[in-house]
C-alpha cells in the first residue's frame, strides 16, 4: 500500500515555474552584479537594453533552465553561448572580462 503523504511530499518539491516578474527582477540583479565586478560604468539606455535582452532570452528557454536550475555551471556555460556575445557587443565590453565576471557573481 502506497503513502497517502508521498504525493503530497513529492509536490512539495517540484518547484513551480517562476513569475515573469521574478525572472525579470533575477536577470537584472545578475547583470547589475556582473558588470559591478568588471568595474566598468554602462549607461542606463544600454544597460536597459541590455537586461531586456538577457530578459527575452532567459523567457525563450526557460522550461530547460528551469529543469537545470540547480546546476550554475550549466547556467553559466548556457549564458555563455547563448547571451555574453550579444551583451558584449552591446555594450563594447571584452567578452572573455564579461563572461568571468557573470560567472563570479552567478557562482557557476
């Protein structure tokens, strides 16, 4: 005979997905948190711009990085194929400096 409590223990794990909110608010604070370590000065259009892109991409992915969550080098290896060149470019930043200081400050 099966635990009555185990469904409810095993729902209680499996975290829902993310507000739109949330996943806005999180891509800002990691970008904020990068770029405070490369100690270089981004003006706000850009930085806008920046976290709107970082933002769409994260919303276009985000049933894979929610499974993947709990893996922040998997994280960081993703943001590093799939955003640092844009936001680089973006922002007239070196690459390789962005892609360590996202890595840094996200712990992947």
């Amino acid at each position: 005979m099966a635990n009555p409590n185990t469904a409810k223990h095993t729902e209680k794990h499996q975290s829902n997905l993310p507000s739109a909110r949330k996943i806005r608010r999180a891509c800002n604070n990691e970008l904020y948190r990068a770029v405070k370590r490369m100690k270089v000065w981004i003006p706000e259009e850009s930085m806008k711009q920046g976290e709107e892109l970082y933002y769409k991409k994260v919303i276009l992915n985000l049933i894979w990085i929610h499974e993947h969550s709990s893996n922040r080098k998997l994280l960081s290896d993703w943001w590093d194929e799939n955003v640092c060149e844009e936001l680089a470019t973006l922002w007239d930043v070196d690459r390789d400096k962005l892609s360590r200081a996202f890595r840094e400050a996200f712990g992947g």
